[in-house]
C-alpha cells in the first residue's frame, strides 16, 4: 500500500475526500491517504507543500496560484470545486457595512499574507477601482481568530466562506451583509513538486477517484443530510449550497480550464499578463 499524506479544510467542500477515505476507495487502487485538516487554511497548506510537509492539498485556486509563483513549490492537478467561491462579508452587528460595497479602505481580518482572505479583499478593491494600499490587515490565523478579531472591533470585516461561517455569528455579534464572488473554481487539488515527479501514475489514480466520488455523490439523495451531519450544519442551508456548488468530475484539467483559471486571476491582478502563456509553470501535464 503506497502511502501519500493530503491535507484539507474542514469544511463541507472536501466532504467528497473524507467520504472517500473513509470508504477506503482510494485503498481499492493501492493508495493510502492520510488526511490532516488545515484550521489556518489555504496560507498554511501552500506552506505545508513548501516544506515537504504534505504531498496534496485540497486550496483556494488563487492561493495556489500566487504560492507558485513565488516559491515554485507544487502544481494543480485538478479542479476540485467548478463553482465559483462565495466569500460572505461579515462585519459586527454594530457596523455601518450594509454591503460589500461599503469596504473601502477597511480593515480586514485576514488569515495571514497570501490566504484566501487577503487576496480575496485586494481582488474586491481592484474590482472596484480602490487604491488597494488604503486597505488594512489584522492577521488572526484561523476562522475562530476572524470571528473574534471583528467582534471585539480589532478589525471591521472578515471575509470567509459564507455556510461556513453562519453557525457563529449570532454568537459572535456578527452579520452577514453580501458576498464576494471569485471569477475562477474556489478549489484546486495540487500537488508538491516532489510527488509530480516521483509519483505521477498515483496522482493520476487519485485524481480519477475523487473524480469518480464526485459523480456518485451527485445523485445521492441524502447528501444534504450526510453533509450537515458532518459538519454541525442546518439541512436547509446544506440544500441551498448545494445549488450553488459544481463539484468536478472529470480527471485532470483541461487547456481550456487552464485558461479560464489563469486569465480571470490576470484580470484580478493576481498574475501578470506574461504568466498566461505558460501554463505548465503551474499545471500537472
């Protein structure tokens, strides 16, 4: 049994990876993984590929990205989630944020430099033609240090997944005000260098796994319930996200994938112009 460590969130997107452990559906092709669940999210993990400290990770497309281009460290396999991230703005109960439109030159409650969270508010105001040097950041590691961080006023807006998130407003003295939307997939499988270059026949019988879980578990009639269980959240909430949620089925990545992801973070600011003819700088081929 060939033995690869993956990490992930814990969060209802990767219930597909943990539902395929758990089976043991990956054990039926000779690979076990181990799974290690990422409380500081998708800053932590492009560290963990980094510093050899886990084979795959499950990411924000845009974190990934970013993370290659300064440090070369991975590749992106595949695509995980098709859909399209909705980033909930939530902000204290106080505030005077009535919606995303509101959050120029705030200060934000980011994970750390480079997560989701902080791209994400760069994204917003370039979006928005703001001068994205009148933002302002308050690192706080985890979702619990963002919930915090804005309910003691320490910063004014947390950008997190939005069904995530609900369970702990109300406790919190948050709201939810809009979203914030990526114009790319939210999530990405990726890859260290090391386990694409010695690994790679395994890497493609784990992408076609977790590929074949995904189409299995969209006709599942009780994945709402199965989902909400597992993640202490309301079923009607799991039903909603579930319309907006496109899991990926098929294996690898196509050019044309490749394009869409690396021209709409071009038209983010997130890469530049000359990175988009390249595209194996940063795909598995």
């Amino acid at each position: 049994m060939r033995t690869y460590t993956i990490c992930g969130v814990n969060e209802h997107f990767n219930f597909p990876w943990r539902y395929a452990i758990e089976n043991k559906l990956f054990e039926q092709e000779g690979i076990h993984l181990s799974w290690t669940e990422s409380k500081g999210g998708t800053g932590e993990m492009t560290r963990m590929l980094r510093d050899g400290n886990t084979d795959l990770a499950v990411l924000l497309t845009e974190g990934i990205v970013q993370e290659i281009l300064q440090n070369d460290s991975a590749r992106i396999v595949q695509i995980h989630v098709r859909s399209p991230l909705h980033w909930g703005v939530h902000v204290h109960q106080e505030s005077d944020i009535k919606s995303p439109s509101d959050l120029r030159g705030r200060t934000f409650a980011i994970s750390r430099n480079g997560s989701g969270s902080h791209l994400m508010a760069i994204v917003h105001a370039r979006k928005n033609g703001w001068n994205e040097d009148e933002l302002n950041f308050e690192i706080v590691n985890h979702l619990e240090g963002g919930l915090k961080s804005v309910q003691n006023k320490n910063s004014e807006v947390f950008l997190w997944e939005k069904y995530t998130t609900a369970p702990f407003l109300a406790g919190h003295d948050l709201k939810y005000v809009g979203d914030v939307v990526t114009p790319w997939p939210g999530f990405v499988l990726a890859a260290s260098i090391n386990m694409c270059e010695s690994h790679y026949q395994d890497l493609q019988l784990i992408g076609k796994t977790i590929a074949s879980v995904c189409r299995s578990l969209r006709n599942d009639h009780q994945i709402a319930e199965k989902i909400a269980k597992k993640h202490h959240l309301d079923v009607a909430q799991v039903e909603l996200w579930l319309h907006e949620l496109e899991w990926n089925e098929d294996q690898g990545i196509s050019k044309g994938e490749q394009t869409t992801i690396l021209h709409g973070l071009c038209n983010a600011g997130i890469i530049k112009e000359t990175a988009i003819p390249h595209p194996e700088k940063f795909f598995l081929e």
